[in-house]
C-alpha cells in the first residue's frame, strides 16, 4: 500500500467509475466476496457518504451502529464499526455515514483508518460514490490498483477515462511519483444480443477507447436484482452466469488465466430477434 | 428490431460503430486537454477577444493546443479568418 514508509502488504483497490449506477457497489461487494472465499482477509469500504448502500447489497444494514465517520471523529473504535460478514469467513463492511456532511471524509482521517486496517488486512476494498470531485478522489486517493466499472454506452465510458486521468494524476501514487495505480477494466451489464446486433459498444470497441486491460465480462443479469433483493452478494449465486463472470474476474485479479464466457448471444434468442422480439 | 431492419442494418453504420467512432474522437480531444495548463482556456479566449476586436469570427474557429517535447513547449494557434469578399 501507498500510505507511510510501513512494510504492510495490504492491497487497497478503489472500485471507480465516474458515472453513477453502473455498478459499483454490485461489484465491491461481489470482487470483496471473492476474494475472502479465496482465504485472504478482506474489508470492504463503503465512501458513498450519505448514500450508504453497500450494507443493503451486503444484508448487513440491520448490524450497522457505528460507521466510517464515527472511526474518523474517534466517536467509536475500528473493531466496533467493522460488521463481519454473516456467509463468508475473511469478509468485513465498514459502512458509510448517513451524514449530509460531505466534508465529514478528510485525507488525513482516511489516511489514519487505512492505516489501522492495513495491519490487519490483506485487502482493502473501496467503494466509491459516483461522480469525479472530492468524494470519488478521496475514495481512489490511497489506491494501489483501480477497477474501472464501466457499461458499454457512450457516457459511461467517456466518464471511465476522464476517471482514469484522476486516477493518473490526483492519486496519493502520481503526487509522490510513485508507480502508478494498476488498472483493470470491468465491462458490467453486457448484452451480447444487442453487441451481436450492432446496438451496443462491444467489448473490443470499449478496450480500444480506454486501452487498459481487461478484468472481466459481467453480462446484464436478472440475477442481480434478485441477489440485491436478497442482500446476498450475486458472486455467491453460481447458478447465475453474473457470479460466474465476478468469480472469473476474482481469479484474474489474483493472478490466474481465465477464458472469458458468456459474449455470445445465446442460440435462442436469434429467432426472436428476427421476429422483432 | 424487425426482419427487415436486420437485413438494412448491413449496409447502414450501425449505432454501436457510430458510437464508438464519437468517443475516440471526444476521449482522444479530453486527454490532449488533460495534460493542458490550467491558464490555457482563459488564453485562449482572451486571444479570441482580441481577434474579434477586427476580424468577425466564432470561438470554434481558432484552435489553440500546447504540445511538450523534452526541452521546450511549442504553443500553437490555429484562427480560420472567414472568407474576404
Ligand atoms: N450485471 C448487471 N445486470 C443487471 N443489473 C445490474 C447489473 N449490475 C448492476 N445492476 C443494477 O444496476 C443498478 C446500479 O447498481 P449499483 O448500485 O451497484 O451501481 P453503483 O455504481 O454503485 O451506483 P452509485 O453510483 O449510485 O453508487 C442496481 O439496480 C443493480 O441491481
Ligand atoms: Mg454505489
């Protein structure tokens, strides 16, 4: 990590967009959820001040009594405010404040749990709020690597490369000229019918604009109303082509190969869309 | 998306190209301003005013741009001056 001289390896990765509702708080929780089902202790941050969401996604929202800003105003300690997830060993949500103070987040404040959580944990998963001013900067500022969430549409993109200049230059890593953060592309809500039919960005198109690499396909899925409906992170339905692409990306981010799957239409579909289905 | 649709979208650009041929262009203009001074757009219009004091043209017809190699910055200006008749 990109905080003091500390020798920690705790890995903070920012889950970032730029444009809001394309999927952020989906896969902070889904790629959190992962990653501890791969045994590495994990927290996941909710920085969306006064949208807390991420406790809804993660079926917590009953536990939360104390929250980010409260650890910041040391009105309560990091143990009290870390909710530890119910399903999956490893996993933490320390979740955002309902506060209408958007100042409540300072650098300083952040930079002081970061570095309590650090010893403890090997991940650090930032969940940031939508947009490309203070609160999605403070949200990516001490990132080591970015997750780019993007949805194949025009403004959507645009917003995950202007996304990307921040990242390059108002993070914590390009202020000390350090080595830059590591970025990973997330094409979310994938419709291979509509690519297939000249509709949407396909996944080659949104690589060539933002040429970055990419960390995984998560097709347009019913099973992630449902999963949010439920509080259960989708990455745990494997039944559903959704959690298979967030659990193959979690494999990338860690390291593996893996194919991608479901860009094809399925076979089905193609006589409904010659009757105008 | 009907049958017939299907068989013109062949010949006609379909939208996901129009599309992407308007972000490289907006994502390639967007990272050239990146790199920019933050005094450049203010120049840039007040080289504008100046212009406009005699000649009668519009903001889109002068396009300024700073380019940096490694020992100097070359800053250049570009005015289209509407036709004399
Ligand atoms: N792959 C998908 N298939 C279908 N629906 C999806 C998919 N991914 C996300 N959604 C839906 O999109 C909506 C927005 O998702 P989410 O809240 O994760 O976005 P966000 O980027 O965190 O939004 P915000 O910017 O408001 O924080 C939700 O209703 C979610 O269920
Ligand atoms: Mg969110």
């Amino acid at each position: 990590m990109s905080l003091s001289g500390d020798t920690t390896l705790a890995k903070i990765i920012v889950v970032t967009s730029g444009k809001g509702g394309v999927g952020k708080t989906t896969s902070s929780a889904a790629i959190g959820t992962g990653i501890a089902l791969k045994g590495h202790k994990t927290v996941i941050i909710d920085f969306d001040v006064g949208l807390r969401n991420l406790d809804l996604i993660m079926g917590c929202e009953r536990r939360v009594v104390y929250d980010f800003v409260n650890v910041i105003n040391k009105e309560a300690t990091l143990s009290q405010a870390l909710i530890k997830d119910k399903r999956t060993k490893d996993l933490f949500i320390l979740p955002a404040s309902q506060t209408r103070d958007k100042d409540a987040l300072t650098i300083e404040g952040v930079q002081g749990v970061l570095e309590e959580l650090a010893k403890d944990f090997e991940y650090i998963i930032c969940d940031s709020p939508a947009g490309i001013e203070k609160g999605a900067q403070m949200a990516l500022y001490f990132a080591d690597a970015a997750i780019v969430v993007t949805n194949p549409e025009v403004s959507s993109v645009r917003d995950s490369d202007r996304i990307l200049g921040i990242l390059q230059s108002k993070s914590k890593r390009a202020e000390d000229g350090k080595e830059p953060i590591e970025e990973h592309l997330l094409l979310t809500r994938y419709h291979p019918g509509r690519v297939a039919l000249g509709e949407m960005l396909s996944v080659s198109d949104v690589e060539d604009i933002l040429a970055i690499p990419l960390l995984g396909v998560i097709p347009e899925s019913e099973a992630v109303l449902k999963a949010s409906n439920q509080g259960t992170p989708v990455i745990l339905d494997t039944d559903s082509e959704a959690g298979l692409a967030y659990m193959d990306a979690v494999d990338r981010l860690m390291g593996e190969e893996r194919p991608l799957r479901f860009l094809e239409v399925q076979k089905k579909g193609f006589i409904k869309r010659l009757l105008g289905g | 998306m009907g049958i017939f649709d299907y068989f013109k979208s062949k010949s006609a650009p379909s939208s996901a190209s129009v599309a992407k041929d308007r972000l490289q262009i907006i994502v390639a203009h967007e990272r050239s301003k990146r790199h920019q001074p933050d005094y450049l757009p203010q120049m840039q219009q007040e080289i504008i005013d100046v212009i406009r004091k005699y000649v009668n043209i519009g903001n889109e017809d002068v396009q300024i741009q700073l380019d940096n190699t490694d020992d100097c910055s070359i800053l250049e200006l570009n005015v289209t001056l509407p036709e004399q008749n």
